[in-house]
C-alpha cells in the first residue's frame, strides 16, 4: 500500500543468538520478519550503532555491571554489555534478514553520551534522528513495525511514531523482549494505551 511502511528495528548480531546482547528468541523470528518485508511496498530498517566506549556500556564506567541502572543527564539509563560497536560484525544485520529492500538504514545511537532505543527520537527525547520528517515527506501515514527488541527499541519507536501522529501497529510475533524487571509486560501495557495495534 502506498500509505504504509514496514519499519524493521535493529535485526542485528548483536541481537540474536551468541551476540553480545542476545535476545531470547531472536533467531526464531528471522522468517516471520522476511515474510512481512516481502509483503510491504516500502520498508524502513533501523540499526543500532554505537562508537566504541558508548556511554550506555557498562564497560564504559568503574565498577558498573550490565543491566544495572545509572543516572545521565537526560535520565536514568540502562547500562548494558557493549553491543553494535560501529563497523564491527556484531553491528551487522542478520546475514538470513533480507535487507535487500530497504529503502531507508537510519543508524541511531551513534552520539557518544546519548543511547538512542527509538529510531525516532534519542534517550535525551531531543535529539531527533530525522526519521520522523523522512516518512512524511514520502507520505506515509501508516506504519508497522517489527524486529528487536520488543520492549526497548521497537516500543520506544512505537510510542514516538504514534506521538508523532502515524497510525501504528507492532507485529508482536516477529518481535523478541529482553525482559528486564517486567519490561515486556510494562511496555506492551504503554502500548495499547497510546492506540498502537498490537497483532497475535
Ligand atoms: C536495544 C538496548 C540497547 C534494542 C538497543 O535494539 O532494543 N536495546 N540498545
Ligand atoms: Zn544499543
């Protein structure tokens, strides 16, 4: 359709089985994300990129372990094990998603102080990645959205898309949640309230 875009976030190594960031049923949804890429006209992916020593990582700080929580400027911010270092395999796609199609790569997360899980928006929520004006000015008005992981990069995508006035659904079955501290529920809760579809 032409008023509808695919919206493939971060189908990454890094993601997925033995990466360093490995989502829990990540490979299982590679087929199920090539499946709707062959569906839709237009599809936009989303890849995270982070230069080395990124803040978000742990490793980054003294004595900071992954998954915990510290306090930036912006916020609190989750630190995680360094992941989709900028040019490295881990930050690669899946070499099985087909990228082929992509009319559009927005790489986000690449400003050193700043995490970015929405492909819309950055964790400071005022660092905009640009994407939002792209999809307009091609005229999109309905966007659905996949890939990983559910409850960080695709919901906080998700929720700006929506604030952002598109109308939005999530293919939760080509999706996979990190699930930290009841993440995966908190965010499919945010979800429907905001007036995102939500499929299977
Ligand atoms: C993501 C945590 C850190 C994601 C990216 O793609 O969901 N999560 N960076
Ligand atoms: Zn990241």
């Amino acid at each position: 359709m032409r008023n509808e875009a695919l919206i493939v976030i971060d189908m990454q190594n890094d993601f997925c089985d033995g990466g360093a960031l490995a989502v829990p049923g990540a490979n299982a949804i590679v087929p199920l994300v090539n499946r709707l890429i062959e569906r839709f006209d237009h599809v936009v992916m989303s890849q995270d990129w982070h230069p080395a020593g990124h803040a978000s990582f742990a490793s980054s700080w003294r004595d900071a372990t992954p998954f915990s929580t510290a306090s930036f400027a912006y916020g609190p911010q989750t630190l995680w094990p360094a992941h989709c270092v900028q040019g490295t395999t881990g930050a690669a796609f899946h070499s099985h998603v087909n990228a082929t199609k992509a009319e559009l790569i927005v790489r986000k997360g690449f400003h050193s102080g700043i995490d970015s899980y929405s492909a819309f928006r950055e964790n400071d929520r005022l660092t905009l990645t640009g994407l939002e004006g792209y999809l307009k000015a091609r005229g999109f008005t309905r966007l659905v959205l996949c890939g990983l992981a559910l409850d960080y990069c695709v919901a906080w995508s998700a929720l700006d898309a929506r604030q952002a006035g598109f109308d939005v659904a999530v293919a939760v079955e080509a999706t996979a949640a990190i699930d930290l501290d009841g993440s995966r529920e908190r965010m499919l809760a945010e979800m429907t309230q905001a007036g995102i579809a939500l499929s299977a």
